[in-house]
C-alpha cells in the first residue's frame, strides 16, 4: 500500500477553475497516470514537488442522428496522486494559468465524537450522532459521517462533506447487530482527522427470524 491524495474539482470552458476539499488515502492501487504535455496541470508541493497533467473534451461525446455533440461549459475531475510528504499546497492549472489552489495549513484538524458512546444500545427510532472539530489555524472545516455494522471491516457513508456537527439518523436505513460502530472524519481542505465510537448494539425492527417450523420437503 502506498500513501495517495486524492484531487477533484471542476474546469470551465473559460479557463475557471475551482478544488475541492483534498483528502488522503492509503491503497494498493496504483495512481492515475500523468498525460504528457496536457492542457490543465495539478501541481501538489511538499518536500518534493509533483505535476500531473490531463485533458478533458468539453464536449458530450454523444450526438443525434447528424447533430454535432453538445458542447458542455464545466468538466469535473477526480485523480489519485503520489501524496509528497508535508503538503504545503495543491494548485490546479489551466493552460499554464494558476485557477485556483488550496494553502495547506500548519495544524492539522482534529475531532471528538461527543455521542454515541461505547456500549451503547440504540431501539428502534432516530437517534443523534455528535462531534466536536477544532483546527488551530482557524481553518474551515467539513466533515464526513459513516457507519459499520461489522466491527469496522467495511463502512458506509451516512453524510459526506457537511458543516453541521450533528446528524440524526433512523435505525430503519441501517444494518443493526452488535458490532455497530460509528466514525467521523474531518479535513480542513486536505489534512484529515477522524474519531470512532463503539461498538454499539443497534436494535432493529421487525427482527428476522427462523420459524421453529420445521418444514418437510418430499419430490413431486
């Protein structure tokens, strides 16, 4: 496995350009690969500095019997990077044109899960996921929700990229059992913190259940 960051973000037709919140990633697939000499350019600055550059067609790619394809105003983009140690910036440009980059700030963010609990047990019903984010530089911060309902093997998303530091959630949308566990992630716009709570028991209702029928079977 090896160290990523992912980038995204969108390009206009006018040479616009805008970055989304940055976040790492730690996998075995490999990065994307840079196109040589393509128009728009993402430039990550650390202890090293790393150029990957790609085109985009700002053109549907479809068309309608004889009808040239649609020309489109805003093209998004998603790539996964070689992550250089101490990131200071992240800039995307465009035609050799700076559109817009992202300052990578000294603190890194951190988060506190206020509630659930360990051990807590959730009935049937809404209940409240709580956290507290703090950043020492004053930085915005998003954050990103997500649950497990097998002990943190796999996750599912719950909210992704809010500002709010409370969600309510339903027990009917979620897998229940007893190796619940929930997790908050935060990022200041490319260094991320996270903070994890459980396990929980999640009660659902109606339960399954086996019928202590037992049920013949005979050939017909």
């Amino acid at each position: 496995a090896r160290d990523l960051i992912i980038v995204s973000g969108s390009i206009r037709d006018d040479g616009n350009a805008t970055l989304n919140p940055v976040f790492y990633a730690t996998s075995d697939i490999p990065p994307d690969e840079s196109i040589p000499n393509g128009a728009n350019c993402l430039v990550v600055t650390g202890d090293t500095e790393e150029q990957f550059c790609f085109n985009l067609v700002f053109e549907s790619g479809e068309s309608v019997g004889r009808e040239p394809p649609e020309k489109l105003s805003q093209r998004y983009f998603a790539f996964r990077l070689p992550a250089p140690k101490n990131v200071r910036r992240v800039a995307v440009k465009v035609k050799g044109a700076e559109g817009d980059a992202l300052a990578i700030s000294a603190a890194a963010p951190a988060v506190r899960l206020v509630s659930p609990g360990p051990g807590e047990v959730w009935s049937p019903g809404r209940h409240t996921i709580e956290w507290a984010g703090t950043d020492a530089d004053g930085d915005a911060l998003r954050y990103t929700v997500l649950y497990s309902s097998d002990n943190g093997v796999s996750w599912t998303p719950m909210a992704v990229g809010i500002e709010e530091t409370s969600i309510e959630v339903d027990t009917a949308r979620m897998f229940g059992g007893s190796e619940v566990f929930v997790k908050v992630q935060v990022t200041d716009g490319v260094r991320v913190a996270e903070a994890e709570a459980g396990p929980l028991e999640v009660i659902q209702t109606p339960a399954a259940k086996v019928s202590d029928t037992t049920l013949r079977f005979r050939r017909v």
